[in-house]
C-alpha cells in the first residue's frame, strides 16, 4: 500500500487503546481493603452466587504490586488512612479504586473525629457504591459501571 493510502497514526493507536481497553476490563485483580461490616457483603457477592467470573473480577490479589483495582470496603478511620495511601502507591498504573458503601464515600453515620469523611480525601475515587451495606447486586452495577470506565481509558501510546 503506498504511504499516502496507510492508516492515519492515530488510527492504529485508537484501535490499539480499544484491544487493551476490552482486555483490561475483563481482567480485574482487585485488592480487597476491607475494614469493617460491609465486608460481609463484599464477601456475599464475591462468593459463587454472584460470580463474579464473568465479569473477568474473582481473582483478588492481596499484594498492591500485582492488583489494579483498590476495592475499599468499610470504614476508614483517621488512623487507616495512611496505610490505605501506602497501599495506593504501591499499585502499579493503571489503576482504579472503588468506594464501597456509604462510610467509604462520606464517612456515613460516623460524623466523629475519629473517621474520615469520604476516601476520596485521602485517594482518588472512580467508582462510588453507596449502601449500608451495598446489595451485592449493586456491586454488580459498580462493577460494570467501572468496566466501562476501563474501556474507555487511553494507554498513552503513541502520544
Ligand atoms: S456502610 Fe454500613 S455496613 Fe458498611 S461499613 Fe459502614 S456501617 Fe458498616
């Protein structure tokens, strides 16, 4: 093909993003950073009921290093907040993090001294599940959500 007929350049790398996007969407390693009740739930919907294997998301990895998504489940108290940083920077890019039920998006009922207000004061947040505790059919609506979330994420090559 002459040069003048090829692909554009940002043709390719479109498609590219697009392959890894769909890619990484069904292979979630999420960390599970779970605090308090809401972990009862949390483990309610990763059991095999929900399955989660179809959504490319049962596997959880419990080093930060090998997981890309920060599954933050319960609580978080003034004193936790600089270990769930830590656990933060050790993921590797990309990554993403969920706040799963209310405590984790605003602190919930706990409006006290002791308890953070919101996770996102302390991380970035892309995805918000609010519940006390969330069904586990709303995880599943998170989860997709955050799926397509990953689709649409640019890998920076070529740019
Ligand atoms: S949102 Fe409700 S169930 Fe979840 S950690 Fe807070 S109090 Fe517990």
């Amino acid at each position: 093909m002459p040069v003048d007929e090829a692909a554009p350049a940002g043709a390719v790398t479109t498609q590219l993003d697009a392959a890894l996007g769909w890619a990484r969407k069904y292979s979630i390693f999420q960390y599970p950073f779970v605090t308090a009740c809401c972990g009862m739930e949390f483990m309610s919907t990763a059991a095999s009921h929900y399955d989660l294997d179809r959504f490319g998301a049962a596997f959880p990895r419990f080093s930060p290093r090998q997981a890309d998504v920060l599954m933050v489940v319960g609580t978080i108290s003034h004193k936790m907040a600089p270990v769930l940083r830590r656990i933060y920077d050790q993921m590797a890019s990309p990554k993403w993090v969920v706040a799963f039920g209310v405590c984790t998006c605003t602190g919930g009922f706990y409006n006290n001294y002791a308890t953070v207000q919101g996770i996102d004061t302390i991380v970035p947040v892309d995805l918000y599940i609010p519940g006390c505790p969330p069904r586990p059919e709303m995880v599943l609506d998170g989860l997709v959500k955050l799926q397509a979330k990953i689709q649409k994420q640019r890998s920076g090559i070529g740019s």
